[in-house]
C-alpha cells in the first residue's frame, strides 16, 4: 500500500514547548514534534516537515494568522492532507482565516495543538497529534480541528478556556 | 455537544498483557484498558465497557471468534459504534467472521489491539486506541481494523507477522 | 529485618511543582511526594512524612529557615535519620542554619531537591529522592545534601546555579 | 571536586532485558544501562563499562561466577568502587564467590539488578542502578548488594524469592 504523503506545518505553541532549567518557566526553544512522530509507527502517511514559525500563538499577529493560512492552502494542493500543529490560544484566528481564503482547501487540513506540552508525563499532546495524523486520512476537504477525541469542522470553533479544549459555537 | 456512547468490547490479547515478576515473563492477569482509558481525553465519546473475555488470541477456539462477532453485530445496533480490543494473531478471524454474520453492522465497529503491551515505554498500545476511539466517530458503518496510523476495511485485512502490523490482501 | 523510621521533611520547591493549564506555568499546589514514595521499593526505611510547608524557596524568610533547621534537629532525636525536601533555590541557607543551631544532629539529615519536577519526563526528582533514601541509612550523624549522585557535608555546601547543581565551597 | 572513577561490569539479567516483538517474551538481546546512564545526572562517579557477558544468570555456570568474581576483584584495585549489574536469580553465587576469593576487596564493590526491566514502567531497575552509584561511594571496601532501598553485606545475602527482593540470612 502506499502511504498517503501528508505535510505537516509546525508553528509552535504548548505543544512544543520545553522545560528551561535556569529560569524554571517553559518556554518555546525546541522542537519536540520530531521525537514524538518517531514514538508513533506511521504506516498511512509519510511525512513532510515545514517548520514555518516558532510561535506562542498569544505573540502571533494577523499577518500570522494569514500567512498559516496560505501557506496551508497551497500544501493542501500539493499533498494528500495537511496538518497544522498551533498554540491553541489562537489556533481559531488561523483556521477561521483558512476558510475566509479559501472556503474549502484542496485537501482535508487539520488543526491540532496541546494544553499540556509534550515535556509533561500527563500531556495529551501525543494523543493529539495521534488523532490529527489519522483523521487527516479519513475527512473530506476541509478545515477541521482534531483534539481530545473529537473532531470539529470550522468554522464555528472556538476555544473553551475553562474546560481546557475546544467547542463548536452554537449559533 | 453530546457524547456518542460508543460499546469497548475487551477480549485479552497483548494489549492488555501485565508482567509477572515471579515468572519472568508477560500473562494475560489484569486489564490495563481502565489505566489506559483515564489517561486519555475523551470528549467525543462516552464509553461502555464490556469485558467478554480476556484471552490470548492464539487459545481462541471458532465459537470464541463467533461470540466475539455476534457481540459485536448486537452491541452495533444499540450504541452509536462498536470497538474492539482483540490479540492481533487471530483478530483478523474476528473480523471475518463479523463480516460473514451480518455483511454491514447496524454502525461502525472498529477492531484494535497491539504488538507491544502497554507496560512497556514504547508501547504502540495507547496509539491504537486513541486512533481507534476516533475512527469510529469518523467511518460508515462496516467493520474496520484501526491501528498503526491507518484504517483497514475487512474483508481482507490480514496481518503481516514480518512486519508487525496489518495489510489490506491483494486479491 | 526491621526497618529505620526515618522522619521525611517536605517544604515545598520545584521536585513538588505541578502543571497549571490555565496559566501554563509551574506552581506549587499539590504534592506529588506521595505518588514518587509509592513508585519506589523501600525495604530499608520506613518513612514517617511531616509535610512542614510549601513554599517556592526563594520566597522563605529567616523565620522559615530556623523552623525548617529546628524541626530536622528534633526530629533527628526521635527517628534514625531525617530527610528534607527543599527548593534548590535556598536549600543551603536552611541547611547552614542547622549546623549553626545544632551543630550535629543525633542522627544524619539528609537535604534534597530536584533542578526540573517530578512532572516532567526528563526529572531529577526520583533520583534525587531515592539517593536521599539510602543515604540516609548509611552516614554518620551530621547535615548533608544528597544530590545528582553525590553526597556533601554541610557546612560549605552552595548551589552552582550555571552548573545546575550543587558544589562544595572552597575556602 | 574531582570524580570517583567507578567500573561497572555488566553481566545481563532481567535489568537488561528487551522485549521481542515477534516471540512476545523479554529476552536479553540489547543492553539498556547505557540509556539508564544517560538519564541520571552523574556528579559524583566518572563510570567505565566493562560489558564482560550478557547471559540471564540461571544460565551462569561455576566458571561465570568465578569470572565475575575475579574480574570484580581485579577491577577494586584499579577503580574507586566497582558496580557488578547482575540477574538476581544468581547474583548472590557471584557475590559469594568474590568473599570466598578475596574477602575484603580494595574497594567496595556492589552487586545490583532489578526484578523488573527497564523496559517496563514501573520497573526497579533506575532505582536500583541508583542506589549502587551513590552506595559505592560511601561504602567501605566489602562486598554488598544495594537494591530496594537498602545495602546488605555479603557474605549471607539471598534473594527472597516470594518477596522478589534480597534479604540478609538469619544464621
């Protein structure tokens, strides 16, 4: 079988994030998403990196929102799906900016994101990316959010702070 | 949003596998799915338990797999899906079976297990599952293996020992 | 063979700090002690836990530090030996203190701490604390810090903050 | 403050054990005391390896022991402190051996193990390598086992088999 070619855009947030000894605060300066995608056995995808920013998503700005957007839809023209790994603080900016640009993307692109970095022994990053690399095999195009066991169609998500996970807006 | 109440049918297997310090060597004495599960965040789904047996795969007898099956076609008419926690030797006859009973269950049902227990740190057991819990929100009703990053549809999935995991027969 | 009671000291620091989702930063509002003592085999000591204070070291005054020492100095006429769990920051100045009230204890006080929390996956904590454990059944009377494999007498021990870790001063 | 040089022999046993993915049992194939090493933070001892054999012990014959026996015996003349990694279901002949040999050896040496592998989670093999690495530098030259928090002195050391630790013979 041939695995489906799926590219994956880091953009920083929790998820990434490591424990820095001196300051005893965490902060953003290493990638782990490579150690975690050599945890998991892939066999329907194969992966292509694009490390596009390091960002905690609070810092990120609307030309930040826009260019995770476009550079979202043009991998979604090229590979068979794409993910997209972002600070859930405003993971919502950009992939409500996707479907203003857009509408619906040539492939299925798929928001995931962390409220635990994967440094912690309790996270749910791995679970998180885990859900992310299968459903962008089974969606149809369009912009989703997979995170916590659920998968939600933008637009309409939004972040539920006090519950720690993300909901669709009821109208 | 309301939870989908999805059946979790357990029937032993390598998954679930402790370690016996007195023996040296890895029994089939508790079920470690309730650890795995509470580690998990589930939103999507609401889970109801079902412990029919908790069996080394290579022991199961042909009225064990058509157990197994005809659990399976009943549980699917009830809950909004069906999966199953099986030893991944004989899961294939599991599913083959399901498949000869009813064709298309009443909703999907989603075969998992493992090749490394969860006891283990490399463990491929929590992704199975985190990947089985979500496809079944995902798929159509039929009867699916979910494990390794990919999602196989029976008839026709068996398993590749050389290279442990799952394959889609070519006719 | 009857085991050692021996008196453990929590005061807080970074081997106990947990994770806060919400403000994503380190604080210190749960122990975790318990979950590390329950994770290790002890056959040589029985531990006898007096949970003193929980304070981020670098927040506690002259008052902490003559309580903490004072509290080591009677304990260690009652058990075999005392441990204290102490945030790294000002784990000397409470340990200096002790020499000074006491000079040597009537049995050995073994101080500890962690550079990264038990939460983390890559901690010191269990090393830290485990090294503690047996040191503390196998030196003489007088006040110690048992870290990152190695054991130093009080007085003169200081942290090297560059080096992460502690040292012994030289006069 | 300069480091202890320790030697540490490796000689196999369940500390060391690998899980075999295709035959499903824990068999001795690859040795992971250097990746145990590499996860603790080693300020007191500078280690050197000495992988002399790799065998589950209650394969060893009268002529491992003795090999054991004499290479430990050698290596306390030139090293600090000797550690000897060992299947417990044997260790204590080795142990044995070595007092029969030499008596008291230049410097300590401390045998180790772990009834349960590193490979596990909850296993007590970094706890026990632990221990050895701190109990070697505060020991007397002798002959000891160090393990579940406590160091017994050989000779008269015996694994308990029921409890699954090691105790010290009442004569």
């Amino acid at each position: 079988m041939t695995k489906r070619r799926i590219a994956l855009i880091s953009t920083g947030g929790t998820i990434e994030k490591t424990y820095d000894e001196l300051s005893g605060v965490l902060a953003n300066h290493v990638s782990v998403l490579d150690v975690m995608l050599a945890s998991l056995e892939l066999r329907g995808v194969e992966v292509q990196r694009i490390a596009l920013m390091n960002k905690d998503s609070l810092e990120m700005t609307a030309d930040d929102h826009t260019l995770i957007a476009e550079t979202a839809a043009q991998l979604a023209r090229e590979a068979a799906g794409v993910i997209v790994v972002h600070g859930t603080d405003r993971l919502a900016a950009s992939g409500e900016r996707l479907v203003e640009l857009v509408g619906t993307p040539a492939s299925p692109v798929v928001f995931t994101g962390a409220m635990r970095p994967y440094e912690l022994r309790s996270t749910d990053a791995l679970q998180n990316l885990t859900e992310a690399l299968l459903a962008v095999q089974l969606l149809a195009p369009g912009v989703y959010l997979a995170m916590h066991n659920q998968v939600l169609q933008f637009p309409g998500v939004v972040k539920d702070r006090r519950a720690g996970t993300f909901v669709k807006e009821t109208p």
